[in-house]
C-alpha cells in the first residue's frame, strides 16, 4: 500500500474505500477527499480494459489517494480486503450490478464483519432497471432519458460526460453518502447507499419535464430558450472566428447587451418567436464587427450576461479565472471558514 496522505478539511478522519472504477465513483471519491476524507484505492491485479488511459501524473481525480493492489476474486484478496473494512467508515464501488454479490462480497457479507460500514453504489443503468448488466458509457444513459435529444441544434451533441458521469451520478452519489454518514451518527448503522448514472441524469432533467408539461418546452430540438433557438442564449461566432456566450434571458439584462452591441432591434420582441430569425441576424451581425476580447473588455464586470468561449488552456491562463486552478489543476470548489 502506498504511504497514509494527511488531509484536512470537515471531513478529516473519514476514511474511505474505493473499488477502483471509472466515471461517476473516483469523481465523488476525489470530492469526499478534496473536504478532507481519506481514499484507498482497491486496484485490480489485472488491467480490466476500461475507460480511457491516462498517465498517473495528469489522472487528477486520482492524485492524493492511498492505492493497494488485490484480487478480489482471490480468498486471499477477499482476506485482505475484511482487513481494511474494520477501519473504513465508507466503501465505494461501481461495479455493474450483481457483481460484488457474485464474488461473496455483498453488503450482507461486508456488513456482517463491519455493520457501521457505508456502502456506496453506483453503477450504468441501475440495479431495478432492465438493462441493469448492459455495458454503456455517458452517452447510452443519456440517450434514455431525454437529455441527449435537448442538446444540440441539429443532431444530438454528447455534452463530454459532465452531465452523466459527474453531475448526473456523482453528485448524488455524494450527497446520498453524507446524508448517511448523518444517520449513522444518530443510530451507528451502516447503510448501502444506490445511484446510477441513468437515474441521476433523470434526476437533473426534473425541471425541463415540468416546463415540457407546462407548455413551455418542444420536443423539437433546437426550438426553446435554453437549446440555442432563442437569439438572446447562444454562441456567436466573433471578428477573428472565436466565441462569444450569450445569456441575456431576462429583458434587463437583454436591454443591457443590445445597448452594449449597439444592435438595431425591437427591445419589446426579444420573446416573439415570430421575430427571432431577424433578431439573430442583427446580433451576428453586430458580433462580427469586433474581436472575442475587445467583446470580453466591453462586457466585464457588466449585467450583459456575455462572455468569451474558451479552450482548457485560456481557461487555466489570464482570460479566465486562473486562481481557480492550481497548478494548471481545478482546486476544490467548496470551501469553508
């Protein structure tokens, strides 16, 4: 095993194990561990052919985690493993449905030796779904369930896999685990604590479902405020062929970009449909006309909800906001005092 890391942060003296995945469970375990939790990693002795290799240096959900190697399917391995659960408050996995339980390692067995253990699990589809042992990655999940088909303005566009794997399944996974951490302070018991991927995802759909039942949202895509149809939030495309994002939804903040553009349009018709195509053309227009920066120096630190579109690396550099980056790595997004 690799040498103890010392963490700080509320969540000092949490320790956790993680059965090594991809996806949703080295997020969340990388986030427990940013608010000060200890991770150890249960590598596999095999390379199990999953997800895409990265190099140990630039993996940043990984970095700061303890890692031990052992075979689970091994009685040896599954001895090692009884071994740390005594001194473990949480262990994560996200294996597919059925597999702990297939290799004598279910929450019966893993309570049975340490019953204030939490147990995290997240996998695909989930363990009631009837494609619960389907293989899939971020975008199978999110074609089932209407995500996918609200993104894009022609075909569908795959949104990297921050909405599945991280937001969808992560973050739920995250906070389903806190909130037992809370009930186990009041009773002492462990719990098992279930997501999925495709759950979570359904989960972050809920207000696009009620607007899509109050007739405020088309099926249509590339038809409603938020999928880039309405003029006053999309892209456009800038003097030296760069980006810029706008979101002026509300009309003050609608009023406020078009004074900025100096655009020649109907300030009472940002909302008419019928008038979005000669709304659009008049705000490319008046985009085309300067530079993404020379936009960017005109819209900081105004009510205009326009901003640049950057790559990861002016993300990391003056254009963006680098004191969220350390070391060209994202710092952790909460803090406390």
């Amino acid at each position: 095993m690799t040498a103890p890391i010392t963490t700080t942060g509320p969540l000092s003296g949490l320790t956790i194990i993680e059965l090594a995945s991809i996806g949703p469970v080295p997020f969340a375990s990388n986030f427990l561990r940013q608010m000060g939790a200890t991770v150890t990693v249960v590598d596999s002795l095999h390379d199990r052919g999953l997800g895409i290799p990265v190099a140990p240096e630039f993996d940043y959900l990984q970095h700061d985690k303890q890692r031990v190697k052992i075979d689970l399917k091994s009685p040896a391995g599954q001895q090692q493993l009884f071994e740390l659960l005594p001194h473990a408050d949480m262990l994560l996995e996200g294996l597919r449905p059925g597999t702990l339980e297939r290799l004598g390692l279910g929450p019966d067995i893993l309570h049975a030796i340490a019953p204030a253990l939490i147990i995290g699990r997240c996998s695909g589809w989930g363990s009631s779904s009837p494609r619960s042992t389907d293989a899939g990655h971020d975008i199978n999940y999110l074609s089932m369930t209407g995500a996918l088909h609200a993104i894009g303005d022609s075909g569908p566009v795959p949104p990297l896999n921050l909405v599945g794997d991280f937001g969808g399944a992560a973050m739920h996974l995250v906070a389903g685990l806190l909130a037992a951490q809370v009930s186990r302070h009041k009773d002492g018991r462990g719990s098992v604590v279930e997501t999925s991927i495709f759950e979570g995802t359904t989960s972050l759909m809920t207000m696009l479902y009620s607007l899509a039942d109050g007739g405020l949202w088309e099926t249509n895509r590339n038809a409603n405020i938020l999928d880039g149809a309405a003029p006053y939030y999309r892209c456009y495309q800038t003097l030296d062929q760069k980006w810029m994002a706008v979101g002026a939804i509300e009309p003050k903040f609608f009023r406020a970009f078009i004074d900025v553009i100096q655009a020649n349009v109907d300030l009472d018709r940002q909302h008419d449909r019928d008038y979005w195509p000669s709304l659009e053309q008049e705000i490319d227009r008046c985009m085309k006309m300067r530079t993404r920066d020379d936009w960017d120096a005109l819209f900081v630190n105004t009510d205009c909800c326009c901003t640049p579109v950057l790559d990861m690396n002016e993300a990391r550099g003056p254009a963006g906001i680098p004191s969220f980056f350390k070391n060209g790595i994202p710092v952790p997004p909460v803090t406390f005092k």
